[in-house]
C-alpha cells in the first residue's frame, strides 16, 4: 500500500519521500482525514460513496509546476459526492506544506481558480501544514488595486494544532498519522534509540485502538517503519518483537 523507503544517501532528497509517503497515507485513510479535518464530515459528505482522486486531472491543470520543478505529487484532489442523496459534488483539494514559501497564498488561489474554471463544482480547499512549530500557517490570499479587490480564504491545518496527549485520545485513526508527522521532525535530531520509543507509542496506540483489521494495520506499521526510518538493524529487530508481543504473537 505504501511505497517502501530506501535508505538515505547523499543524493537522496529526505523532505520529497516523507511527503510521497504522507500522500499516500492521505489517500489511504481518506474517510478518516475529513473526519479529522471537518466536524460535521458524516453530515455533509457521503462517506459510504467512493471518492475518486484526480491526480491526472491536477497535472494536466498545472503542466508548468512541472516543468520548473514544483511539488506536484504531495498534492491531492479528490472528488467526493455530497449527502444531500443529488448527484452534486465538490472537488477537495488537499496541500500538503512543509515549508514556507512566500507566494504559497497566491499558488493555492490558482489552484481554486483553475480547478473551479475546468470543473465548474464547488471546491474546497484543505492545506496540511507538516513543518515545525515555527512554520507560517496563512491561509489567505489578497489582492487589491483601484477598486478591484479579492479576497480567498482556504482552510489550515498546522499538525502542532493538538498536542500528543488529545491526538492519543481521539477516536479517529487519521490522529495517529498527524502524530508521526511531527515525531517526523525529530528525525536526525534525537538518538535513534529515542525516535524507536516514539514509533512504538504511536505503533501500540494503534493496535490498541482496534480500529482496524489485521491487514491495514500491517500496512500502517510499514508506513510507520517507512516514515520514521531508522537505519540500526538491531533497534528495528527489537521494534518488530516488541510488535509480536503486543499483538499476541499474531
């Protein structure tokens, strides 16, 4: 399900795998990620309905982020149906940002205006902050000249909204990516040992939640091993025993 990391070299770019691998952890827990994001999301989207990601689609709208080396695949634009039982949908267009960048409010008001322009649906805009604390968390672009004015406001989500403590004790699964999100961040700056104890917190916290069935829940651990990389074999023996033994050797 998730793409398997390799590991580091000199030439390898950290920043571009981590997020290739949160997209598709996105895509993966979909359901769950509007869940998190928006509090009336069982009300206002037909969860029950499959989603259909247009990451063609996106490509096609911005050839040119292409060309000059832009992010295009941490993006992610969905089309889900809405509950109200009428073939009416709206276009959710996910970013997923881990650094600052000066125009990022004016890229994500192209993004609505080409999506809307080539569409003609209702789009809703969700960018995914996965940087540090420091990060800058704007969520509106502006522009006036001579009595023309507009005004775009999408919504923001900065992983350091909720602490540790209230994304362990949410009931929602998408919580535990969130959370390895920013143990992300400690990467190359704890000892190895130190991260291993943050990916089993996560990693027991997820099993027993019992939220999902054998089998997704192997496919979070090799996200959570992928994400959270640690090279010492020795510290990843003791990972996977410690795996066995909270599953009851299952």
């Amino acid at each position: 399900c998730f793409p398997k990391r390799t590991p580091m070299t000199e030439n390898t770019t950290p920043r571009k795998k981590d997020d290739t691998l949160l997209k598709a952890a996105f895509e993966d827990l979909f359901p769950y990620l509007l869940r998190f994001c928006f509090a009336d999301a069982d009300k206002i989207f037909n969860l029950q309905k499959e989603h259909v990601f247009l990451d063609k689609e996106l490509a096609e709208l911005f050839p040119e982020l292409a060309k000059q080396g832009g992010n295009r695949f941490v993006d992610l634009l969905a089309k889900i149906f809405l509950i109200n039982g009428k073939e009416e949908w709206i276009l959710v267009h996910i970013e997923i940002q881990g650094r600052n960048t000066k125009d990022f409010p004016h890229r994500m008001f192209r993004y609505w205006y080409r999506i809307y322009d080539r569409y003609e649906a209702d789009v809703t805009a969700l960018v995914i902050f996965t940087g540090n604390q420091n990060l800058q968390t704007t969520n509106t672009f502006h522009k006036s000249f001579m009595g023309t004015e507009i005004t775009y406001r999408y919504n923001a989500y900065h992983i350091f909204a909720h602490t540790e403590e209230e994304l362990l004790a949410m009931n929602n699964p998408f919580a535990f990516i969130v959370l390895a999100a920013q143990k992300a961040l400690l990467q190359g700056k704890v000892p190895e040992e130190e991260l291993v104890e943050h990916r089993l917190m996560i990693a027991k916290a997820l099993i027993q939640s019992k939220k999902f069935n054998h089998k997704k829940i192997q496919e979070l651990l090799l996200f959570l091993k992928s994400f959270l990389y640690i090279g010492n074999q020795e510290i990843n023996r003791k990972f996977d025993e410690s795996i066995y033994q909270l599953t009851g050797k299952k």
